[in-house]
C-alpha cells in the first residue's frame, strides 16, 4: 500500500517537526470530506494549532465516494478521510485522486497498510467484518467465515452498494469461497439461506438487538462498541481477520499551497496529540489500532483488544477495481431473492 533521507536532513526534519504546528499559516483553507466519526474535531483541533482554516462536511461512507465520484475532475474538496484502502484504490484508478506522500514513524503494521504508489496514507485501522452475537446462544458462534455456510442462525450484514466499509466484508466473503468470481455461489449459498440485508452498521446491530438475527456481520469498530455498551452480546474475531484502515486521499490535481496544508493535516492527525484525541472520542470509529511507533492506545480507554496477529491484507488495488461489479451483482443478487 505506498523515501528515504540524507541521515543530516532526516535529523532537522525531526527537531523541526516538534514544532511544525507553530508555523504561521500562509493563508486559505482545506475543505474537508470526512465519513470518520472524530473528523470534525480532529480539524477543528487542527484548526487551533494552525491557524488553517478546515471546513468540514461530514458523510457517510459510501455518500462520500459517491460525491466524489459525482464531483469527478472539477472536485470540491481538498482532502478526504474514510475506511477502506479498496475504495481509495478504485478512486485513484478513476483518475480522481492523487498521490499523497507522508514522512511517518510508521510501526510495523502500517507498513503494512502504506501503498508504495501513495494513493492513500493510511491512518489506523480496524477489522473488515467481525461476528457479533448475543452472549448466550443455542448456536455455537462460527470462527470462521467458511463456517457462516453451514451455521444454523439468521445472519445479517450492511449493504455494501451504501455502506462503504461493508465491500471488504463482502471481499472477504467471496475470497472464502474461492475469491472473485468463483466465490458467488458461496455468498448466493447465504443469501439462499435467508442471509439480511441492512442499510448500515447501526441498522444491522439493531435488528441484532431485537432479534431479527443471530450474527450481525460488521465493522470492528461499530462490533466492539455494540458490544461494550450492549453487555448481553460479544464479538468473535473470524480467521482470518482482515484489515480495513481508515485513509486520507487528495484530488488529482491539488495546488502546492492546499498540498502543503494537507501535509500538515496528515502529520497532525497521526501525532501523538491527533491521536489521542481522536481515540478519546466515545465513538465506534475511534476503537482503532495505531499504525506509528510513537503511538499507544491510552490505557483508560477500554473496548478493544490486541490486534490479531494473523491479520489478513488484501490487495486492495486489485479489489479496488472489482468494486462496482461485485457492488452491483450483489445487489441484483439480493433485488432477486
């Protein structure tokens, strides 16, 4: 997923970080698409520190990629944040993005999830889809996403065609059963079987909560936090785990004075500073796991557990790519249940 220094440059870039933030601003402002819960206050933070203006528009997932794409060539924003290394690859396989470069203390998961060509710059990162389900069950909870095929429960997922961070859980459907497109009989097998569909995480985990299903299909973020407010269910980290991380993304053609704001933007967000506040944020989105080095979750901040240590990434170039055509035969494959 995306250089290195003179060892006497790399030294000055670091005393001088300590202090980037107190840089005056060179005038304008960045225009803010954000689908991540802690977006607005983590601009309006940078906002404080910088004197950069941010004005933020606050999205869904999938209302975001589909504004950009609406907005194509002539782009009303300067930056865009949301999960999903598979969308942003599909964006910048339109033409709509441009590469965006960061120096960061990366730890040794966020080398992972860093893309050589700089499509993206990853932020932190959560679980593609993880089970929820009530603390006592007649159904022992599956491990698996194979073994979804022959468990005996209602199972329930957000929509992938309006819920972007659903298209990795329904990738990593499909690559259970054989990948794209060998992998449709073993979706259509769960849709057959009375798999539902919900508009969003928050409606899948209430149709979870009223019973409607057994195993609601989701997010890690939005699971954990389900989870640690709902004490009568858990959640089930499937085998493999796979890692769905929040990016920022800039257009394709973005002048050198926004460029830079941006920069500091990014290098903001992913300091210590930037983000314990956004992990200190009572919401789904900020059960995260750092990417950097110089990074910890704080110890007071509870729901989440260690990061697997299996974790699964997918190619999310490839992927990217088959995104509109799986989002659409999935959705022909529900229209015709």
């Amino acid at each position: 997923m995306r250089r290195l220094v003179l060892a006497a440059t790399l030294l000055a870039g670091v005393v001088a970080g300590a202090f980037w933030y107190l840089e005056p601003d060179d005038g304008g402002g960045l225009v803010l698409y954000s689908a991540e819960d802690y977006g607005a206050a983590a601009a309006r933070a940078f906002t404080e520190r910088t004197g950069v203006p941010v004005s933020t528009v606050s999205l869904s997932t999938g209302a975001l990629l589909a504004r950009v794409a609406a907005e194509g060539r002539r782009p009303r924003w300067d930056v865009a944040w949301f999960d999903g290394a598979e969308s942003a690859a599909g964006l910048a396989a339109a033409g709509l993005t441009g590469r965006l470069h960061a120096v960061i203390d990366w730890n040794r998961l966020g080398r992972r999830l860093v893309p050589a060509d700089g499509d993206w710059l990853p932020t932190g990162t959560t679980l593609a889809g993880v089970f929820v389900v009530p603390a006592v069950s007649p159904y022992p909870a599956p491990r698996t996403w194979g073994a979804l095929a022959s468990w005996q429960g209602r199972i329930g997922m957000s929509n992938p065609a309006i819920s972007g961070p659903a298209f990795p859980i329904l990738a990593a459907l499909l690559e259970a059963g054989g990948g794209w497109p060998a992998g449709k009989p073993f979706v259509r097998g769960l849709v057959g079987a009375g798999m539902r569909i919900y508009a969003k995480n928050a409606n899948t985990l209430a149709a979870l909560r009223a019973g409607e299903i057994d195993l609601a299909l989701v997010q890690s973020s939005a699971g954990f936090a389900f989870a640690r407010v709902h004490s009568g269910f858990r959640v089930v980290v499937p085998d493999p785990a796979v890692a769905l991380p929040s990016v920022l993304v800039i257009p394709a053609r973005l002048a050198p004075g926004k460029r830079a704001q941006v920069l500091r933007f990014a290098r903001f967000v992913m300091s210590p500073l930037g983000q314990h506040l956004r992990m200190r944020m009572n919401e789904p989105d900020a059960l995260y796991w750092p990417l950097t080095r110089n990074v910890a979750r704080p110890r007071d901040v509870q729901g989440l557990p260690p990061p697997p240590a299996d974790l699964k990434f997918f190619d999310a170039s490839v992927w990217g790519r088959r995104q509109g055509d799986m989002d659409r035969w999935f959705s022909k494959l529900w229209e015709v249940r």
